[in-house]
C-alpha cells in the first residue's frame, strides 16, 4: 500500500486522473471500477477535462461500478446509475452498452449478482478500482463484519451508513435498507486499487485502514494485502496516522524511474 498526503483534494485529484490517463493512453480499452459520491467527483471532472483537451478518449473502455440501491430504479434521482450518467458518462464518450451497474429493480437479486461477476470475468477483469471509505472503514457497501473474500452480493446498511447517505433523500426512512455492492474479493481481484478520502471524519477511519490490523471489522484494511493499492489523502484525512512523516518523505523520494508509477 502507497499513501499519498496531498496538498488539497484538489490536488489528490489530479494525481489519480493522471494515472487514469496514462492507462487509457496505455490500454484504450481499459475496464475501470467506479464509484459514486462526492469523494470521486474532482476525480471525474479531471477526467471530463482531460476528454475535452483530446488527451484521452473512453471509447473502447468499458467500467463496472462498485454498487446500486436495491429497490429503485436508474431513474430515480437517488440511484447511482443516475450519479453517474449525470455527473461522468454522459460528459464522455464512453459508449452506454460498455457501461454496467447492478439492477436495483432485480427480481432475482442472486441471479443479477453472479451475471455480474461473470460480466466483469468475461471483460478480462478490472484494471483500475477507483475507491472511497466510509467513516466506519468500508468500501463499496462492504460493512464492518463483511466477509473479505465475499463477491458481488446484497447488503443490509447499518444506520450509521442510512444516515451518512440520507442528504440524497428526502429523509432517513426513504434511504433503502439493501444495496447491491461488488464484494471485498472482487474488489481485490483489481489490478490496482486507488482510494481517495477527504476530511477529518475520515481520519479515524483511515488510519484503521492504512495502520491497524487487517480484520473484516475494518472492511478498508484489506488494501494492507494488494500489490498495488494507492490511497490519495488530504492533510486532514491523514491527521490520525502515526506515519505520516514517513509516508511523505517516501513519496518525495521514489527513485525516478518509479515516479510516475
């Protein structure tokens, strides 16, 4: 795991598109894993831009995102396939059929979840997994006491998490109790993942994450065991890690031929 203390969110953001564009240059058809909220956003509007400014093209990339409320439709303004055809695809030129979310209207939950995994199989795996963590230590919808070699599955939220997303509702009871979100190990079958946080209420969390034991009570922990994990934070996200001095004085000190990497 690398940890990267940026200057700003601002700052974090252009760091992880410059890694996105550099494996579009590398791989136009790359499979991205994607996430919705505003912690990716200045990560997308990055992405936007650098589309715009002819620096890359999505045409022939394909992206699976991290997960969906069960229960609505993509049309709802709460769901997350609205999220993101509102907020990154349709400002891009990836083609819509080369765009996957979970169904949330699935009437067979366990039948969608394993076309899913297979979809995502048959694509060649996904290259990049763009990350956030909740406040509790999970990604995607991968609560506290998630099995870390779980797939792509339902979810029951914890209140905490229902209150933390109540903002895109109209109140807390109409935040759905279910959710369908890829599992930890098909997050980890990535080929690299990057996490980005933001904020002091991350910084307990993160330094869970990046410094504690690994333990499904910590879903994020996990990253601790990839061989390519980036986690991109600003000051205050990194306020609670002991190390912090160190991380940063390894980021300033790659050998060149790694910098970039």
């Amino acid at each position: 795991m690398e940890v990267i203390i940026c200057e700003s969110k601002e700052d974090a953001a252009r760091k992880g598109a410059a890694m996105v564009v550099r494996l579009l240059r590398e791989k136009p058809d790359t499979v991205l894993g994607l996430a919705t909220g505003s912690t990716p956003l200045g990560l997308y509007h990055e992405l936007i831009r650098a589309y715009k400014d002819k620096e890359i093209s999505f045409r022939l990339a394909r992206a699976f995102n991290l997960d969906e409320y069960a229960g609505i439709g993509g049309d709802h303004p709460a769901s997350y396939r609205r999220f993101m055809q509102e907020n990154f695809f349709s400002r891009i030129d990836i083609a819509p059929e080369n765009c996957f979310i979970p169904d949330g209207l699935s009437q067979d939950i366990p039948a969608c979840c394993a076309r899913y995994e297979e979809r995502i199989r048959q694509a060649g795996g996904i290259d990049l997994q763009i990350l956030g963590i909740g406040g509790d230590g999970h990604i995607g919808f991968n609560e506290p006491g998630s099995s870390l070699a779980s797939r792509t599955r339902i979810k029951t939220l914890t209140s905490r998490t229902r209150a933390d997303n109540a903002a895109d509702f109209s109140s807390e009871e109409e935040v759905p109790k279910h959710v369908i979100t890829m599992g930890v190990g098909t997050i980890m079958d990535a080929r690299t993942l990057v996490l980005f946080a933001f904020g002091e209420r991350k910084a307990s969390a993160v330094a869970l994450a990046v410094e504690g034991p690994v333990t499904s009570m910590v879903p994020a922990s996990i990253l601790q065991m990839h061989p390519r994990a980036k986690v991109f934070l600003d000051e205050a996200a990194a306020s609670g890690l002991d190390r912090a001095d160190y991380y940063r004085w390894v980021y300033a000190n790659k050998p060149d031929w790694q910098a970039d990497t």
